[in-house]
C-alpha cells in the first residue's frame, strides 16, 4: 500500500472509532431515563465534521480523487458519490445536534427518532469508508502511475499544510483524546474510554528521588525527581543533552546511578541488574529502535518474550501484536533490518509489549519519522495508555508529547525544571517559548 492510502485507512479507523462510540451512546440512550449526554455528542460531532472538512476531505479530493478521475472514468460515479457525501456532513452533523438538543430539553420526546437519525448517519459513514476501501483504493492501485504517487505521497507528507500539517493533527489528537477520556464505555479499535479518576487516586508505581549519573567526571543527571503513577502516561521532554535519554537508561539499568533512589511498585532497584527489572516488569524501547536486523520480525517479537515460559499467552500476545501493528503481520517473516524507520518502531514497541511490561519506557520514538508515521505511532502510544498501561515517553517533540499526556516534566541540564499535566506545560509560557517555538 502506497504512504497515502495508510494515511487515509489511518483517518478511516479513526472515523469508525467514533462511529463505534455513537453506537454505544445510541444504545444508552435507549435505555430509560437515559438522556443523551450533550457535551460529548458535542464533542463527537465537531470532532467529524471539523475533521472530515478540514484534514480528510482536502486530500482526498485535491490529490487522490483528482488523480484518479484524470486516469479513468471507471470511478466517475463513485468519486462523485464520495464527494457528496463529504458536502453533505455539515448539514447531517447540524441536523443531528439540533435533534439531539431537542431530546435533551424535551426527553423522552424525539428519542426514537434521534437515536434513528443517528444509526442512519453510522451506516452511511461506515459504507463510505467500506466503499473506499474495497474498491476505490484498488482503482487507485490500478491506474495511477508511479508520478503520480510520488505527487499524492508528496502532499499528503507535507507537515505544514494549513489543512492536515502537524499543527492540525496536534489538534485533533487532543481533540480525539477528550472524547477518549470522556466516554463512558469501551469504544473499539483498541481505545478504551472510561472516566478516569483523579491522579492521587492513581497509585505510584514508579518514584525517582534526588537521582544523579555520571559519564566519567561528567553529571548528566543532577538530583533528578519524577513520579509515575500507574495507568497513566507520563512524558519527559527537554532539549537535546539534557539528560533525558541517561534518565531512561537509569531507570532500566543500563546506566549506573551514582546517588538517589529509584522505586519500583515500592522495591528499591536503584542498584539492581538490569535483566531483574525486566523481570519485574520494566520494559524499555530505546533510542533508535535497535531492532535484531537479521532475524525475522517474528523472532524479534519472541526475543520480547524471553522471560516468559506461557507459549499458549505468547502466541496470543503475538496475535494481539499482529492485531495493533497490521503491516507487522504482513512482514512477519521478513528480516527485521529491512522494515522501513516506522515499521522498525512499530516493531521495537511491540516486542517490549511482548514482555507484558507494567511500565513500558519509550525512548524518543518519534525520531528520524516522517510526521504522518510520527501520528501513527503516537495514536498506538495513546491506544497503550488507554488500555491501562503505564507508559514513561522521552520526547524531543514537545507538542506531540505534552498534547497526549497525563502527566509531564521538562528537563534542563539533568535536572527536572518544570512539571506538570501535560495540558498545562503545553500552554505554559516558559515551555511554548523554549520547546513550542510560540
């Protein structure tokens, strides 16, 4: 599959995630005394049409559509179709939050008929993506030339683009994370949403105090202090040198502490072998991916397992593997040095996950990635944290970081300087002037 078309079938999950989402809110609002909940059909529903008008449609339509129709007529009625479909979300978007405003001030009147609309709107958007899918993206295979890829590819990675550059998807990823922590049932596609309780209530699984690490006479870490609490996705982020990679590497213990204390689920481990916290259930995805480049992607997947004895759950974890990352599954026997920089990422995550860590620690995973495999690995980092794992990311890309986490600190010359939910640092002053570039 070409770079453009994941891209889309990566907007068309996350569009049928939303759709999965109205499905449940459609059957609670089917039960008694049940009205629809405003503020989060509100969000679902700016979400669609903000996102099907302002980063779906333009590519679709600009680039892929165009081309298409300029190679073949085969399509002509098809692409139309899609076309009014795209125009059309606005009034079906207005038509449904007036209906579902009226149920709200009038319930139980006007129920049947909201709850209705609403599954009519599900199975038109969901026949949208499934005839995209199934027979524009193979037209699309068909006809177009290698030009005229290298242009649609060209564009779609354009991470400046006002329309879908990395300042939209910063925000729709945010925008997508409300809805997340908003809803109150399982939504599908590996996001679970639930309302999540306050961070005290989280207990603390991983406590750093007063750490310092020295290369040579050199101190890279200077008293260094962060908590991770469990089920939450905590970042650190700071500029390069700052020590965010040696802190990683401490907590796994790769790099040796020279003071301070690292706790573990309430175990000291600040001077325990790094194959013992393996066993305890610290797993990390270093720097660079550093994936076994000749063995299979499969071998590498088992590598992740090596503490484990379960082959019954090992296999089941793979397919489970297989199920997040799809093109692993078409690779699996293909010798991992092959894979391309994402793919290598998708792979180092997956086998850390093989160890079914209670802390994945996550190492600049955005490095050297174009920005649209940067957005696909980052929805698999929110999908993680949804699922309840704790998971630590050390992020040189302040904005990716600080949009998706719970909790954040930034780090400067081994020491941590600020912290924060991550909400908050991104709006901070100090950080949007140092990291954001605001």
């Amino acid at each position: 599959m070409t770079q453009a078309l994941e891209i889309i079938s990566t907007e068309h999950r996350s569009m049928w995630q939303l759709t999965v989402v109205l499905e449940e809110l459609c059957k609670h609002c089917a039960e008694p005394e049940h009205k629809p909940d405003a503020e989060l059909f509100d969000l679902i529903l700016d979400y669609i049409e903000q996102y099907v008008e302002r980063v779906h449609e333009p590519k679709e339509e600009t680039y892929l559509y165009r081309a298409v129709l300029e190679r073949s007529s085969e399509g002509n009625d098809m692409i139309a179709q899609f076309k009014r479909e795209h125009a059309g979300t606005p009034d079906a978007v207005a038509g449904l939050r007036a209906q579902m405003q009226a149920v709200v001030r009038d319930y139980p009147a006007g129920a049947a008929e909201f709850r209705q609309a609403l599954e009519d709107y599900i199975a038109m958007m969901r026949r949208h993506i499934m005839k995209e899918e199934s027979d524009l993206f193979p037209l699309a295979r068909r006809t177009l030339t290698d030009v005229d890829w290298d242009e649609i590819n060209s564009a779609f990675a354009d991470s400046a683009d006002p329309s879908f550059g990395e300042q939209a998807l910063v925000e729709f990823r945010a925008r997508m994370s409300r809805i997340v922590n908003q809803a109150p049932a399982p939504v599908g596609f590996g996001l679970v949403a639930e309302k999540k309780p306050a961070a005290e209530d989280h207990p603390v699984l991983l406590a750093v105090s007063n750490l310092t690490s020295h290369y040579g006479r050199i101190e890279a870490l200077r008293g260094v202090t962060v908590q991770v609490r469990q089920g939450q996705l905590v970042a650190l982020v700071g500029a390069n040198g700052a020590g965010k990679t040696t802190l990683l590497r401490a907590i796994s213990g790769v790099q040796k502490a020279s003071g301070g204390e690292i706790s573990f689920a309430g175990q000291d481990i600040t001077h325990m072998r790094p194959d013992q916290r393996v066993r305890l259930g610290i797993c990390q995805v270093p720097e660079g991916r550093q994936v076994f480049g000749p063995l299979t992607v499969e071998d590498n997947l088992r590598l992740g397992a090596y503490t484990r004895s379960d082959k019954e759950t090992i296999q089941e974890d793979m397919e489970q593997m297989y199920a997040m990352f799809p093109i692993l599954k078409q690779k699996f026997r293909q010798a991992a040095g092959t894979l391309s920089g994402g793919q290598q990422q998708m792979l180092a995550m997956a086998r850390a996950l093989m160890g079914r860590p209670k802390l994945l620690l996550l190492d600049e995973p955005s490095m050297g990635l174009a920005p649209l495999l940067i957005q696909e690995i980052f929805n698999a980092i929110i999908s993680l944290r949804e699922h309840g794992k704790t998971v630590f990311l050390v992020e040189q890309n302040a904005q990716q970081a600080l949009a998706i986490a719970d909790y954040a600190y930034v780090i400067e010359t081994g020491q941590t300087v600020l912290e924060g939910a991550g909400s908050e640092l991104l709006v901070n002053e100090q950080v949007k002037s140092a990291y954001l570039g605001i």
